[in-house]
C-alpha cells in the first residue's frame, strides 16, 4: 500500500468519525447515562420532598440532576479544593465537570461521589458518563422532573 492511499484512508476514518451518528461510542443518554445517574445519584439530587419519616430532604449541596436546566446550572456546595462548585457539567469538557471530577476522586476522598456509604460506580460507568459529557452531555426529548416543586408533607 502506498503512502498516498494510506493518508487517504486516514482522512477518510478521521471524517466519518466525526460525523455525529456515525461513531460507534455516541451515548444515548436516556439508554445508558440516565440509569447510572437513577442508580448512583438521584438518591441525594433531585427535587426536595419528605421521606418516609416525614422530614424534608433538600438535594444536596443545592444539586439537582433530575431536570437538565438545573444539572447545567450546578449547586451551591464546594468543590474537591474547597472552592465552590459552580456548573456541574460544562459540556465537551469532563475533566471542567464538577459531577465528573467527583467521581473520578480517590475512594477515601471526602467529596468523592457516590459517598462511601454508596454503591461506588464501576469503571464503566464513569467512562459512559465521561464519553457522554465529552461529546456535548445532549439528553434528548428527556425533560425531568419539573424546575419547581413543592414538596407536600406526608398525611
């Protein structure tokens, strides 16, 4: 194989892959981010309602991830450095995502994501969730829970 016809099929692979549709890795978030974030995270982020013991919980460090305007918008909590947390996902960067860095913290790290008493994520998941951030962190026709909500104490 010549040098021309070698460059040419590198060009080639190098534009069909950033084809958006046309990479095998593209993310579906409702099919493979939203579960991990179900299984992992909305235990602690989502709209504030009591549980079963009657007592209000509030997302924590003001981060809800149950509605994507408010995922973008982030918390109110600190960041791994002491600093504040800011937006939670800066799309195409996951390494400028506090909800990525999180996780990505050593497992005794106080700020580590799930918390220790958590299911830790596996090595899988937090790269879906890298590979999803990295290419725009898009969620689809996914709508979430409602920006506001009034939670209403059990009966």
């Amino acid at each position: 194989m010549n040098s021309k016809s070698l460059l040419s099929g590198a060009a080639l692979a190098l534009a069909l892959a950033t084809v958006p549709g046309l990479r095998a890795e593209d993310v579906d978030f409702q099919k493979q981010v939203l579960p991990i974030f179900e299984k992992h995270c909305f235990e602690c982020h989502q709209a504030p309602r009591y549980d079963d013991t009657g007592r209000l919980k509030k997302p924590k460090s003001g981060l809800r991830m149950d509605n994507p305007e408010l995922l973008l918008e982030g918390g109110d909590g600190t960041d791994a450095d002491g600093g504040e947390t800011g937006v939670a996902l800066t799309p195409g960067d996951p390494d400028k995502s506090t909800i990525y860095t999180f996780m990505m913290l050593a497992d005794d790290h106080e700020y580590v994501m799930p918390p220790e008493k958590k299911d830790r994520m596996t090595a899988e998941e937090k790269e879906v969730v890298k590979q999803w951030i990295a290419q725009g962190a898009k969620v689809g026709d996914w709508k979430g829970a409602p920006k506001e909500v009034t939670p209403t104490p059990p009966q």
